[in-house]
C-alpha cells in the first residue's frame, strides 16, 4: 500500500512543477508584449528624446575650434611680449655683459651687423647666438642679417661689390651709414698654440663690442704708458702689459709706450696716461710736462704706485692734486699659537657711490704684494679751500677691510696698530678718484680731467690678479676717458675645459656606458614584454 501511494504523489508534483513554468512564461509574454507596444507608442507619440541636428554638431565644433584658436594665440601672444631668458651655460657665455648691455642701450646711431660665416663652421652657433643678443638689446638700432659666404655666393659678392672688403677669411661685419668695421674670424677665436693651433674658446663679444666702439666713436682713444722709470721686478711690467694690451683690445682704445726724455710735450692725441710702478721719480722737467697735461681739458691719469719706491716729486704732485701716498704699508697682524703672523694681502671692497666702482660694490677683492694707504683728506682748511678754487674733487675707490690698517712701522715682528705713531686705521683708502674742472652742469663735465689713483703696483699682474681687479681697471679706465656708456663689469671670454678624469672615474664611467644604462633599458623592456605576454 505504502508503494502505491509514493507512485501516486510522484506525477502530482511533475505536473504541478510543469505548470507554474507554463504560467511564469505566459507572464514573461505579456510583459514583452507590453513593452513592445509600450516602445511604439513613445516613438509614435514623439515624446522621447530627440537626437540634434548635423547643423548644431557643426556650430558646437565650429565654437570650440574658435575658442582654442583663441585661447592658444592669446598664451602665444602673452608669451611672445612678456618673457623672460635664462642662460644656464657655466659663466653665462650666451648672456651679454653688463657693459655691452649698456652701450648698446645708448647707442648714438643705427648698425647693421652681418654675419659672414658658414653654417658648418664650429664657431657659427656661438656667433649667430651673441648677435642675437646684440640684436634684442640693441632694439630698432640694431638690424642682424646673415650671409653664408660658401652657399649665397651671389650676395657675398654683392656685398663685396658695395663694401669694396676682400673677405679673405670669415668674420662679422659691422656698418653705420657710410663708417664700417670687419671683425676677422681669428679675432672671435682663442688659439691654443700647445694644440697645433685648436680653438681653445671664443671672445667674440669682446671683438664685436670694440668693433661697434670704434665705429661709433669714429676714431681710436690712444693711451700711452710711460716707460724708462724701471720697474723693482722688471717681469711684473711685463705681465702689467700684458693685461693692459688685452683690456685695449677689448674696449677699443690703441696701447703705445711713451718715454718722456725723448719727447717735448705728451702727445695731444693722448686720452690718457699711465704710470705702472714707477720705480724711479719724475725729473722736474718731466713732473712739470705731466702738469701741464694734466691742466689741459680731456686728461687721464692711472697711476699704479710702488710702496717700496721713493718718488718724492710724484708723491708731491699728487698731494698737491688731493692725494697723498702715506709711505705706510697696509697689513693684519696678530699673535698666534705658531708666532707673530703679518698678512701682507689685503682683502678689500669697492665704492657703492662711485659711477666706475658702483657694478663691483657687492664684491671683495685681494691685493697681492705690497699695497701702501693713501689719504684724501686736506692737510690744511687752506689746502682743502685751493682744491675747491680749482674745481678739484676727491673720492675713494676701494677701502680696505675693518681688520687691516696703514702701519708705520711694518718691519718690527708683530706691529700694533696706533693712531699717535701715525698709523692709519682701518678702513683705509686703497685707491682713489680725482676730478678736476668740476662744474654744476653735467652736461659740461666731460671737458674734466680724471685721474685715478692705486696703491699698489701688481694690481694688474696676472699671476695674482683676481677678476675683480681687472673689472675695476677696465671701469677706471673707461671713466678716466669719460666713456661712461661702457661702466659696468666687462665681458668675459668662453673658453674651453678639458676635463680631467683619474682611473676609478674613467671605470664607473665604462661601467655605467657599457653595462649598467644598457641593461636598464634591457630589464625595462622585458618588463613589457613580460606584462603583454601575461595579458
């Protein structure tokens, strides 16, 4: 019995299983259904959403191009008027100087500089790139073309033909109405003689700014220095003119040597004279030709004095002129665990208040050797009453650091500074200015004549000259022959540096070039490789 009820139960539950399935899929029906019809009638009734026209797509493109358009040439433009340069190169050699800067920003008359040199030659991107820099300084005054001599025959000869130039070898061509100067290839260069000749860097500001002076000047400043006075170390003279023949070369005034016993007066076409470590005096006759120079309109003085030299008449004439040498010697001197130590080299700063000093006032400088004080103030109110009769002023230069002071007695073991055994305390004057004919108006004060002052004769001697001494000399120079256009720190020549590596820094550099880049490039590429693959 128990069987027989068990196999009845059985189609029961298949045919009520087979049911509700009858019934979920006529409900599934149904609803499709009604979303069918659902669907047709929205689109029949034109409520659903419509989608825009070709000619809305096209405006909203159409927009938004305008809108980049502008956006972009707005960024373009702003960059264009409103920027600003940096020259990352090591010494800023593809920045002009501060003294090029400011000629070119008063210059008197309009230049065109041509660039004739070809393309492939080394120097041409170091050339094209500092002539545009003469060119954005320069502004409208200023026009650059270029001429590729090997490639536009046609206009090089054309340009033969108008300058009458021979062109023999490349260079710079500089014009200003009908005046011209050309600046040779081997002016822009450094040669190393030790290399067969390579270039071993460029002074191509150099050449082309004392190119652009002479052209507008229309003639060359001559400054003489005197000679047959000797020297305490005649390689020092040497070396002084050395550095004087590259500071002509590079602000464009002609350097000749001039011995006052063979000639009745100094030459009138001299801008300026100097007196380089004077190791003998001037004879009366010789002191009265310097007066008369000196009283004329338009001199120039620059006189580097020797401490260790006895020149009474010079000294005496300089005094009279607001400036006298106090025959000191100016040191540091202090006890130390070692002994007594006295510092003969003298550390020392620049005039903020001074036109030729005022671009160094920031920096410090070291004189080598021997360096004596110089005192600017009148000896006497009737002294101090005759230098304003005669329009004379008087100003520091360069001043000596708080700790060093003008000692007297500089030979004892260990000098104490004292201001009643006429010692000079610090800080004292190194070097001075001196003007005279003075006048209120500016505009008259060119016809001046200028003198600067420096007590120490190795101021210009390489082998321990810093280069802030050589900018001060540059400066002094270009204000003693009343180029105030040119003050400011000169330009300084790009040269070339071989670097010099040892034997563990020539390995890690093999190691890193043949080995370690390389295979970090290889390890990054399996690494791609390696991901694809997995994906």
């Amino acid at each position: 019995m128990a069987k027989q009820r068990k196999s009845r139960k059985t189609p029961r539950r298949a045919e009520a299983v087979a049911e509700a399935v009858a019934e979920a899929a006529a409900e599934g029906g149904q609803a499709a259904s009604s979303g069918v019809e659902a669907g047709t009638a929205v689109r029949a009734s034109g409520e659903g959403p419509v989608m825009p026209g070709r000619w809305r797509i096209g405006l909203h493109v159409v927009l938004q191009l305008t809108l980049w358009i502008l956006f972009l040439g707005g960024i373009n433009y702003l960059a264009y008027r409103y920027y600003w340069r940096v020259d990352l190169t090591e010494g800023g050699v593809r920045t002009l100087s501060e003294v090029t800067r400011n000629y070119l920003g008063k210059l008197p008359k309009a230049v065109e500089i041509t660039l004739l040199i070809p393309r492939n030659a080394p120097e041409f991107d170091e050339t094209h790139g500092l002539l545009e820099e003469y060119r954005r300084h320069g502004g409208k005054k200023v026009k650059l073309d270029e001429v590729d001599p090997v490639r536009d025959i046609e206009r090089a000869e054309q340009l033969k033909a108008e300058t009458g130039l021979v062109l023999e070898q490349p260079g710079v061509l500089l014009r200003a109405g009908e005046a011209m100067r050309f600046v040779r290839q081997d002016e822009l260069l450094i040669r190393d003689p030790a290399r067969d000749g390579a270039v071993a860097g460029y002074r191509i500001e150099d050449a082309v700014t004392s190119a652009l002076i002479g052209l507008m000047e229309g003639k060359v400043r001559r400054l003489y220095v005197l000679v047959g006075k000797g020297n305490r170390d005649p390689r020092a003279l040497e070396e002084t003119m050395e550095t004087l023949a590259e500071l002509s070369r590079q602000q464009s005034f002609e350097l000749q040597t001039l011995n006052l016993t063979a000639v009745e007066a100094i030459p009138e076409d001299a801008a300026g004279l100097l007196l380089v470590g004077l190791r003998y005096d001037l004879s009366a006759r010789e002191t009265q030709m310097v007066d008369v120079y000196w009283k004329a309109e338009r001199a120039g003085l620059f006189i580097l004095l020797d401490p260790g030299a006895h020149t009474p008449r010079l000294d005496a004439w300089l005094t009279e002129n607001g400036v006298r040498p106090r025959g000191d010697r100016v040191l540091m001197a202090e006890s130390t665990s070692a002994g007594p130590k006295k510092e003969f080299t003298v550390e020392a700063g620049f005039s903020a208040a001074f036109p030729a000093t005022r671009s160094l006032a920031d920096a410090l400088t070291m004189l080598a050797g021997q360096t004596e004080s110089l005192d600017i103030e009148a000896a006497t109110p009737a002294q101090a009453a005759a230098l304003k009769a005669r329009g004379i002023q008087v100003a520091p230069l360069v001043q000596a650091t708080e700790r060093f002071w003008g000692e007297r007695d500089y030979l004892a073991a260990l000098p104490v500074a004292d201001e009643a055994d006429g010692d000079a305390l610090g800080p004292v004057v190194l070097a001075a200015a001196v003007e005279r004919g003075v006048v209120a108006d500016e505009r008259l004060r060119v016809e001046s004549s200028r003198m600067v002052v420096v007590g120490n004769a190795e101021l210009l001697r390489p082998s321990t000259m810093l280069v802030e001494a050589r900018d001060f000399a540059a400066g002094c120079l270009n204000w003693m022959i009343s180029r105030e256009r040119l003050l400011g720190i000169p330009a300084r020549p790009a040269r070339a540096y071989r670097v010099q590596l040892n034997a563990n820094q020539r390995r890690l550099l093999f190691g890193l070039t043949t080995f370690a880049l390389p295979g970090l490039a290889l390890g990054m590429g399996l690494l791609v490789w390696a991901s694809r693959r997995g994906a």
